[in-house]
C-alpha cells in the first residue's frame, strides 16, 4: 500500500515525466494486483481532516472512481467496504468521490441484476442508528453519509428503467426501498419540518443538508414512478413540503440559507411531477397545493435583487400553477386566483427592474438570450439560469389566457346546446375577459418616466406570451392590437430603447397571426429598428432583435412587397463599421433572407455578393488562423446566396446575357477572395509555418467549384488562377479532419467539377506538382484516402470520387507513376477500412469494394501489388458475395452492377493460377450479368412509359 499512496502522490507532482511515470505505475497495479482497489479505499478514508495527507486521500479516491467505472462488477467484500468506508468518510470532497465511485456498482449490481439483497436492509439500519436519528448520542455512522448512500442507490429510479414500455411497472428494487426506508423516513422527515421551518429552531448545516438530501430522495422516487407504499403518505408528506415552503423568505438571503432554499426548489419539484405523473394519487391535494404556492408567489419581492436560485424556485412556483392549470381540475382550483395572480405575482415578475437594465449595458448577450431569444443565438445544454421567473411567468400568463371562462351571457352562441363542441362555443378565454384588459390599462409611453416605461415593458412581454390566445383570434384583431399598441413606439419623439427591443421581439414571435397587409409596416418598423445607432445607450439589443424578428418573418413566409429595400438595408448594416459579432449575425440574416426570397430575390444577388465581397476582404486578417467570425459566417452567407442563384436559373436562362453577366460576376468576386484568403497567405509562408487558414472549407469549396463552372474557354488568366486556387485548397483538405454531413458534400462536389475541368482545360500542377510541392490530384487522394474511414455517406462518396478521379482523368506516360501511387493509397484506405468491418457483413462493404473496383479496372496491377495473394483473394470473395442477390446490402443501380461485371470479367483473365477462385468468379459473373440484364431492361420500360406519357400530355 505504501507504494500506491507514493505513486498516488507523484500523480500530483508538477513533472510531467513524474506524473505520466506514476500514472503508467498505477495502471498497470489496477490489472496485476487484486488488492488495488482495497488499497486505494483505506488510503482514500484515512487522511481524516489532516490537511497534509487530504491531496493523497482525494487522488485515491478519484483514481477509484475511475476504477469502477472500468470495472463496475466487483467482488462482495470490495463493495460491502466501499459502503462502510463511504458511510465514515471525510472530508465532503472525499465523500462524494467515494459516492461517484459506488454509483456504477449500484447501477450494474442493484439496478440492472439486483443481485445485491442485503443493500437496502444493511442501509436502512445504518440510517436508523445514524447520529441525527439516533438519540443516545452514540452512533458510528453520520446522517448526512448514509443519506448521500441512500441517494446514491435510489437516483437511477428516477427514470423509466425501460422506455420502450407503454406502461412501465414500479422497479421491484424501488418497491422495497421505499417500504423498507422510505416510509419510516417520512417520520424522520416530518421531526425534522418541524424542527427546522415550523418551530425554527437554530439550525445547523447538517440537519439542513440532511432535510435537502431527504427531499431529493423522496423526488426521485416519484419523478417517474409511484410506489405503493408511498401512496397513503403522501397527505402528510406534501404539507410537509408546504411548510418547506410557507418557511421561505425571498428578500435579504444569507448565504447560509441557500440549503433551504435548493430544499424548496426540491418540493416544488415533486409538487410538478404528482401534477404531472400522479393526478389520480394527488388530485385531493390540489387545493393545498396550489394555495401555498400562491402564497408564495404573492410575498412583495424585488425581482432586481434575486440570486439565480431564489429565481430559479420563484420560476418553479410559477410552473407549478402552469401545470395545475392544464389539468382537469385547474381551472376551478385556479381562477378564483387569476385577478390577483396577475396584478401581484405575474405582472411584477415580467416589469423592466434594475437587474434588466444593469445586464443590458453590461451584458448584452445574455440579456437577449434571456428575454428576447433569437436563432441566432446558439444554447447548447443545460440552462437553468435561463428559467427566469419572467419566462415562467409569461409561460403561466400564456396558459391563462387560453383557459376558457363562463359562457358570455347574451350571446346566441351562449346557449345549450348538444355536443361538447358546441359548448364551447359560447364560452370566452381569459385573454378576452382578464388579460386584455389588464393590460389595456396602461397607455402607451409618451415621455420617459421611468414607471411607465418600467410597467409598459411588461405589457410588451405579456403580449409576446399570448401567441396561443392571438391564433384563436382573426388576424384582425392581432392587426389592431399591433397597430395600437406596439407600432407607435418606433415613431415616438423619444425612443426608449428596452420597449423597441421589447417590440422587435413581439413582431417575431406573433408573425403567425399578423395579417399579411400589414407587411409593409412590420418590415419598415423593424428595418428602422435595424439601423439605430448606439447614443448614451448602446442600442445592440434593438439591433439583434430586430435581425430575429426579420428572419422570423421571412421564415414564416411573411414577405415584403419587395424584397430590394430590405436587402439594401442588411448590406449596407453589413458594410458599416459595426462589431464582429453584430456583422456575423447581419450575415446570418441576409441568408436567412436569401433562403426566403429564393426566386425573387434571385437577380439582385450578383450585384449584393459584389459588394459583400468587397467587404469581407477588409476583414482577413494576416495571420490567418483562425479567421473571424466575420469572415466565416460572410462566406457561408456567399455560399448559400450562389447556390440558390444557380438554383432560379432554367436552361433557357443559360444563353440569357444577364445570367451570363451575373455569374462572371459572381465567378470574379469570389476568385477575388480567395486571392486575398489563400494566395497571399502562400506568398508569406515563410512567415507564417501554418497559412494559408482551412476555416470554413466546406463554403470555400463552394465558391471555388462556382469558380470552376464559369470556364468556359481556355482562357489562360482564369486558368492559371484556378490552377494556383486549386492548389492551395487541395493542400488543405489533404488533412482534413472536420468530418460534418452537410460540410463534407461541397468538397466532393468540388473534387468532381476539378475533374471534368481539368478534361476539358488540362490544369497546371493537377497531376505533376512543381518541384518539392505536392500536385493537386495528390492532395486530394489525402482527402479521399482518409474518407474511407469516416461515417457511411461519405464512404459512398469517396468511392465515387475515386471512380471520377481514375477514370475522368487523362496523364501523359511520364505522370503515370503519380497515378499509380494514387491508385495504390485508394486501394489501401478502402481495403484497410473493409478488413475492420469484414467480420460482418454491412451496407458499408459495398462502396469499399466497388472502390477497389475503381483501381482495379485502370490499374489492376498496382492493385495486385497492393493487396497481394492473400488481400487479393479477400477483396475477391467479397466482390463475389455481394455480386450475389441473396447479399442483403448488395448491387441495386445500373452503374453498380455494371463496374461490378467489368471488373469481374477482367479478373477472371488473372486468376487462372489461381485455383479455386476462377469458377466462383465465374459464376458471380454470370449473376452479376444476369442482373445488369433485367435492370437495363426495367430501365428500357420506364424510359418507354415515360415517353408515352409526355406523347399522352402533347395530344
């Protein structure tokens, strides 16, 4: 053991030698030895709370977790002394290691055996004889260990075991828990409510750590399921957690109550999944429920002052009523509390406050992702600062005004009628009769007094919420409330900026119910809104939330009468000296707009890439890697604009002088970047080992093979400029190890249109490199080579690649050998890549193969060479096997089947040395001879019908 802990000890030495040395040590101990990991538990418990061993005791126990995570079965007395080491360990660091550490033994040997019958007992005697519930004062274990054990075996229940069941049945494991510790839990539970938020008395940090871990555990075992036993406790535990939460206090939070208020955010979880899950266990509760979480909501709050947790509990007793009311007995639970709800808990949460203004000055991106969210702003994971109160509170708000009220008295539509349908009828939702209303009290701002900017911007986020309620309604009366309501802000004398933001964002989120006449003054508002330049305010968040709305609109196919102004105004934003991530998200709209408009906005786009490009080179910097976001985001905004000019075009449009203008256009614009983003990188490669940059090669593929398709003559300018492109981008991409879908396409169609170019031009440096430099053909063999090993999709478009590549090429006698050693790296890349899925049999199999194919019909003896006997027979019998219609992923185009006869039948002039695979050859020819046949004739029929029909259409 004394070598382990002085092993563990080098693993935290600053060496690198040392701790690489120490690591390798350990590694090979974990395999040869069986008493490593009972090493690493004593030495992991053994420190106590001395500071000078507490580095050792910490990288024991994080080696053990990563031990179990290898090796999650293990032995019964290694896992019964990882629990009663767990249960004394200290300090909390060391503890939770040890937790992680036991958590996958639980999870293979408890949860997926339950091959481990003496856990839950031996866990609920220690958690009985603990130092909090055992009352004697004399007790080996702690409460706050055992507790962390019993939420550490019972968290996985907190998930459906089995998702694929309609009806999944409570875990048997879970069953047992909840009788065995649960249950007389909840009387511990209850001691310690009234302890501690009823009777409130001084607390201390361990009691509260032990009420947190308790509700978190009783959480998970209904987060899902329900146990039996649970069922009949569940009255006096949920006013238990009421307590919890009526013992609250929002304002003056002393870092010591934090425990507290995550104990709060807790039950309120709980309250959400008996709503949700267990109704038919919780519905005489309701009433409890929903009074303490009103209770909640009505305390005089400052919402400027809350931490991110008080937030995130306020947020949660606003989901709470949110769920209540979707269910059955909501609204007669719920609406005797609608009036006082709004004016006291939702309306004071969703007003501007000092924290509002403070983030916008100082953090704009976070203000506008956390109330004006765009597309272009990119969340990726978990967010729970983002559940703000306002966000739940207009969620809340939403579900309120969709709720329907009493039948409207008077109204013929009022009366009794059969049907549910038509009950329906007569009765009016709340965004009619409460909401409206409400809001219509306050006017629309006409100076800057703080208190009527302050409420109006609640009345802008409230209309945002009521998307559900306005889709009921006739596009008519959203017109008019936009009219009255929101457009009179962007004309104002004074412009407040959080309710233009405010505005912006309304007109995106409600562009499903405006009316289409009312296009030209949403797009005029929202453009003016674009275009508003910073004064003692920085005005970025109306400018990006004007670019949201506008791709919404366009997104939802609310155009413009005419698309020029709203083009011109995106490129002439663009082209002002703004900052880098307000030009980025400019181009993000000006694709989004592209993307919309596609034909008709089709013949500006020669003349908008002109200019764009102009800008774009402004902002390649000379060090070149990496490049801005500017930059990345311009080009992919010029590649999708080329596409779908390229896309308006009919064949009629080629001989048209305009088309043949805008693409010679479009053709120098982009060789004119490139120019600038690669040549003049080479030039200064001495002065920089790593140009030219290989960002966003995938839209640079794109313009360059734009480039490429406008040769049309030999003209010797553009063909010695595409000629040096080339090479540069073949040079990037020979190491290319960004495999994306959707990126890697516009390389492979590049490779292909370089290929027919360079039949028809004979390019420079294609085949032969200048002296000391690879060729281009060269650099892109790195690419494909290296495709084989990817993802299926690109396998098939490597192997056709390489079809193009071999037989779309011509060289003269002296470049042979170059094609040779490209023949012989395919042949390699693809064999390599089949003998690693050859032990079954896959979809992938064929482009493998009929890639060797490929090589195989022009050079079949570097093929030969590369394979040799025993490769050759292999990739042989493979051919045979999917020449075979029994193969399940075998043969199915014409051109497949063809090349798979052609190769078949010039194999069959090589193998007569070699025995046994001459009449399997033979005969696969023979099937793959017979297919070819009957889909050449299926082929044939088709063309026919096709034909009779269009003859059928002419009559």
């Amino acid at each position: 053991m004394d070598s382990i802990a002085l092993l563990l000890n080098n693993t935290l030495s600053a060496d690198d030698e040392v701790r690489l040395s120490a690591t390798q040590a350990l590694h090979a101990l974990s395999h040869n030895n069986p008493h490593f990991p009972f090493a690493l538990i004593s030495i992991a418990i053994g420190c106590g709370e001395v500071e000078e061993t507490q580095g050792q005791c910490i990288a024991a126990a994080t080696y053990l977790k990563n031990f179990t995570r290898r090796n999650p079965v293990t032995t019964n007395d290694f896992r019964d002394l990882l629990v009663r080491s767990l249960l004394q360990a200290q300090p909390p660091a060391v503890l939770k290691l040890l937790i992680e550490a036991l958590r996958p033994i639980v999870d293979a040997e408890f949860v997926k055996q339950n091959s481990w019958p003496q856990l839950v007992p031996h866990l609920k005697l220690v958690i009985q004889d603990s130092h909090l519930v055992n009352k004697t004062g004399i007790s080996t274990w702690k409460t706050t260990n055992a507790l962390f054990l019993l939420h550490s075996v019972i968290r996985p229940f907190q998930y459906f075991l089995n998702p694929k069941l309609a009806k999944e049945p409570v875990p048997p494991q879970l069953e047992l828990i909840a009788h065995e510790i649960l249950v007389p839990m909840v009387s511990l539970f209850h001691q310690f409510v009234q302890d501690l938020c009823v009777q409130n008395q001084v607390e201390t940090e361990e009691a509260e750590k032990s009420l947190l871990i308790m509700t978190k555990c009783i959480y998970y075992s209904v987060r899902s399921h329900m146990p039996s036993a649970l069922v009949p406790l569940l009255p006096p535990l949920c006013h238990d957690l009421i307590h919890i939460l009526q013992s609250l206090i929002f304002n003056d939070v002393e870092d010591t109550y934090t425990l507290r208020l995550k104990t709060a955010k807790r039950s309120l979880l709980i309250f959400c999944a008996l709503i949700t899950r267990h109704r038919k266990f919780s519905d005489k509760l309701m009433p409890d429920i929903i009074n303490s979480v009103v209770k909640l909501l009505y305390q005089k709050t400052d919402f400027s002052k809350l931490d991110n947790l008080v937030e995130r509990v306020v947020s949660l007793a606003f989901d709470v009523i949110s769920r209540l009311l979707e269910t059955g007995p909501g609204w007669r639970l719920v609406s005797p509390h609608f009036s006082s709800l709004l004016e006291s808990a939702i309306f004071p949460a969703i007003i501007l406050n000092e924290k509002d203004v403070t983030e916008w000055e100082e953090d704009s991106d976070e203000y506008i992702r956390k109330n004006l969210p765009t597309e272009f702003e990119e969340i990726s994971g978990w967010r729970e600062d983002l559940f703000t109160p306002r966000k739940s509170a207009l969620n809340l708000l939403g579900v309120i005004s969709v709720s329907k009220g009493p039948p409207v008295v008077g109204s013929v539509t009022s009366k009794r009628k059969k049907g549910e349908k038509n009950k329906q009828k007569g009765r009016s939702s709340m965004g009619e009769l409460l909401v409206l209303p409400f809001l219509s009290k306050f006017s629309v701002p006409s100076d800057v007094t703080n208190n009527n900017i302050n409420d109006y911007y609640g009345v802008l986020m409230a209309y945002g919420s009521l998307v559900g309620f306005l889709t009921e309604q006739k596009p008519a009366y959203t017109g008019m409330l936009i009219r009255s309501r929101v457009l009179p802000l962007y004309n104002a004398s004074i412009c407040h900026p959080y309710l233009v933001a405010s505005a912006n964002w309304i007109l995106g989120e409600l562009v499903s119910c405006i009316p289409q006449e009312m296009s030209s003054d949403v797009y005029s508002s929202l453009l003016k809104a674009l275009v508003m330049d910073d004064t003692d305010v920085s005005y970025y968040p109306i400018r990006v939330s004007a670019a949201g709305a506008l791709a919404q609109l366009a997104e939802n196919e609310f155009s413009p009468l005419d698309w020029l102004p709203v083009l011109q105004v995106v490129v002439d934003r663009i082209k002002t000296d703004n900052s880098e991530e307000e030009t980025s998200i400019m181009f993000e709209l000006l694709k989004t707009l592209v993307e919309a408009g596609a034909d008709v906005v089709a013949s500006h786009i020669p003349h908008i890439i002109y200019l764009l490009t102009q800008h774009i080179v402004k902002h390649i910097p000379l060090v070149p890697e990496p490049w801005p976001q500017v930059v990345v985001r311009g080009i992919a905004a010029l590649s999708v604009m080329a596409q779908y000019w390229e896309g308006s075009l009919t064949d009629d449009d080629e001989t048209n002088n305009a088309v043949a203008t805008g693409r010679s256009t479009i053709a120098t614009a982009f060789t004119d970047l490139l120019q600038v983003a690669w040549l003049t990188s080479a030039q200064n490669k001495s002065e920089d080992p790593e140009s030219p940059s290989s960002s966003c090669i995938d839209d640079s593929s794109t313009l360059l093979t734009f480039i490429m398709s406008d040769i049309i003559g030999n003209n010797v300018v553009q063909k010695q400029t595409v000629s040096k492109l080339l090479l540069i981008w073949a040079s990037l991409i020979s190491n290319y190890n960004n495999w994306e879908e959707e990126e890697d396409s516009s390389i492979f169609s590049c490779i292909k249109e370089a290929a027919y170019l360079h039949k028809k031009i004979t390019l420079t440096n294609f085949i032969r490199g200048s002296t000391g430099q690879p060729s281009i053909i060269e650099g892109i063999c790195g690419f494909v080579s290296n495709a084989f090993s990817q993802y299926p999709s690109v396998i098939y478009r490597a192997s056709s690649s390489v079809h193009i590549l071999l037989h779309v090429l011509t060289c003269s006698h002296e470049d042979e050998h170059i094609m040779h050693a490209v023949t012989a790296s395919f042949t390699s890349s693809a064999f390599s890549c089949f003998k690693e899925k050859q032990v079954k049999q896959s979809h992938v199999w064929k482009p493998l193969l009929l890639a060797i194919c490929s090589c195989y019909l022009r050079y079949p003896e570097i093929v030969e060479k590369t394979l040799e006997h025993e490769g050759l027979r292999v990739w042989a019998h493979a051919l045979f096997s999917i020449s075979s219609t029994m193969f399940e992923h075998g043969l199915s185009t014409e051109s497949e089947i063809k090349l798979t006869v052609m190769t078949l039948a010039k194999l069959m002039s090589g193998l007569h040395t070699r025995d046994g695979l001459l009449w399997e050859c033979l005969a696969a020819l023979m099937e793959a001879s017979v297919q070819l046949k009957q889909v050449q004739e299926n082929n044939d029929e088709d063309a026919s019908e096709d034909d009779n029909d269009n003859a059928d259409d002419e009559v």
